[in-house]
C-alpha cells in the first residue's frame, strides 16, 4: 500500500510539474531559435466567432424544430466552415520557428526597431502579428520572406532585455484568434536620453574669439528663414522633428571639441548623461572630431566616425 501511495503522489508531483512548465511556457528567457509547436499555442473564438457560435446555435434549433432540411444542410455546412476556420487559424501560427534577432542602437524613450529573423519554410502567413506592449503590429510573411520587424519600447539606459512578445493571427475569417508568446534571451544597449538644449563647450576659452559663420564647429541652433540650406543638419534635424542649422567660429583649426564629465558640475547624474550624449550627436551630425572624457577619466578619440560615436554613446549608456 505505502509502495502505491508513493507511486501516485509521484504521478501527481509530475502532472503539476507538466501543468507549470505549461502555464510558464514563454515567459522564461529562451535561446533562440524557438519553434511553436501544438503546445505553444492557444486558440480561442473572437467576439465574432462567438456571436457566429450563437447564431449557428439559433438556426439549428429553428431547422430541427421546423423540420427544414434546407435549413439543417445550411446549418451544418457553416458549422463546417466554423470548424475549418478554426483549424487555419491554428496553422498560422504552427511551426513558425524564430531563428534569431537583432536590435538596432536607439536613445532611450524612443522605440527600437527590433528585427526577426524567422526560418523560410514556403508557407504564406499573411495574418501575423506581434505584440510587445498593448501596440500589436502587423508582421505578414509572404512565401520565401522570413524577415519581419517591429519596434519596442525604452524607459531606461543601458543593457534593457528584449521583452516577452505575442505572436498572433485572426485569419482567414476573424472568428478565432490563435497566439503564442517568446521570451528571447538576448538584451539590447539603449543610449541615454539626449538633450539638445545646449550648445556644445567652446574650444576656446575666450569669447571675442568665437565668430558665427566662421569655419569651424561650434553648436547647433534652430533654423531661421534666410539661413543657408549647406548648414542645415540633416541628421540631427530628423531626430528633433524640425530643421537645426550648424554655427561655427574662428577657433584653431582641427582642433577637437572636448566633452568632459567633470566640467558639468552642479546636475544630477542622469542630465549630465542626456547632455553629453546630445553633444555628441550634433558633433557627428557636423562630422567634427571630439574627445570625451568619463568620470573615470577615461577618454574615448578624438575622432568623428561612426565607430567613434557609437563607443562614446555605449560608454555613456553602460555607466552605472
């Protein structure tokens, strides 16, 4: 007796361990790639369907009570249309694997596009569509495509993980609506915020040096009628949402703009952060090199190319 009583509280301990792993599926990290096979995914009518439901419901009560045979044909034939309905819901998402991801840089607030990378299995999948907050977004695969992209949401610098995301179809009809949820393992690098409030430090000291419409760099300001258009910034300006213009100044030649922490006393941690970042944005947008300088006293350049501006932004954002 004892030996069967073990046995069935082992069976039991098991079944609940199958029923969590069940009710957890997709919400603990995954290493990509990640398959939806039947057990993934759930499927339930829409409000359409149910009304569907009901009015199929009505017209076999009416056809039997009737004794309408053209009626109970009817009835059943949508009956079967529900049912097909269901099942190609159901196969929209059915084996769908994602093979992998990739974010691109972004600033914090703003949303990043995250791109998937999905296995091409020749299968047309014209309904998906991918929810990683209350946005859902639509992601049609066409046969041969396995490339789809979406954007997601930042509230904070630094290494963010990517967050859980619903996958999900109504089609063909609306009636029902298949989903599946992933949680992918990787994390992403947000930049601070910017602020582009400032202009960025002189290179000299003194004032009567400084010259607009000089040669070299020296900040970034709003457009006004009349200005040159060889000056606007078209960088920064599509990143502000309306047109900024560069100033410049007679300062030496070549030399660097420098950005240094220290020389930004009496702001909290995070603003200094959103205004060095902003200044070595609009460094780039004017191609100027620059050297900044970190609480640490590292320092990063001069330069002014891509790669430059990039590690100058990780660095910022990966500051505790």
């Amino acid at each position: 007796m004892d030996g069967v009583a073990q046995h069935g509280r082992t069976g039991l301990a098991a079944r609940v361990q199958r029923w969590s792993r069940a009710l957890m599926r997709g919400r603990n990290p995954e290493t990509l790639p990640v398959r939806l096979d039947r057990r993934r995914i759930y499927i339930v009518p829409t409000r359409a369907g149910f009304g569907f439901a009901v009015l199929l419901a009505t017209m076999l009560v009416g056809a039997l009570n009737y004794q309408n045979n053209a009626a109970l044909l009817l009835t059943c034939l949508l009956g079967a249309a529900l049912s097909g309905s269901m099942l190609l819901t159901w196969r929209e998402l059915h084996d769908l694997t994602l093979r992998s991801l990739h974010a691109e840089h972004g600033f914090c607030g703003a949303r990043l596009p995250l791109h998937l990378a999905f296995a091409d299995d020749r299968r047309a999948r014209h309904g998906l569509g991918i929810a990683v907050d209350e946005l859902e977004q639509p992601c049609p695969l066409e046969p041969g495509t396995s490339r789809a992209s979406v954007t997601i949401p930042t509230d904070r610098r630094g290494w963010m993980a990517v967050p859980r995301m619903r996958i999900s179809s109504t089609l063909p009809f609306g009636l029902f609506r298949a989903w599946s949820w992933i949680t992918p393992a990787q994390r992403v690098l947000v930049y601070p915020r910017i602020l582009a409030d400032s202009k960025p430090p002189a290179r000299n000291d003194d004032p009567a040096e400084r010259i607009t419409g000089g040669d070299e760099f020296a900040g970034l300001r709003d457009y006004h009628p009349g200005d040159p258009i060889r000056h606007v910034a078209w960088k920064a300006s599509a990143r502000h949402d309306h047109l900024l213009v560069r100033e410049f100044d007679r300062a030496a030649p070549g030399q660097p703009l420098r950005f240094d922490w220290n020389a930004l006393a009496g702001i909290d941690r995070e603003t200094r952060l959103s205004r060095l970042a902003g200044w070595v944005c609009d460094a780039y947008a004017a191609a100027h090199p620059w050297i900044l300088v970190l609480e640490d006293n590292r320092s990063f350049g001069p330069a002014s190319d891509t790669g430059h501006y990039h590690r100058c932004l990780a660095a910022l954002a990966e500051l505790p």
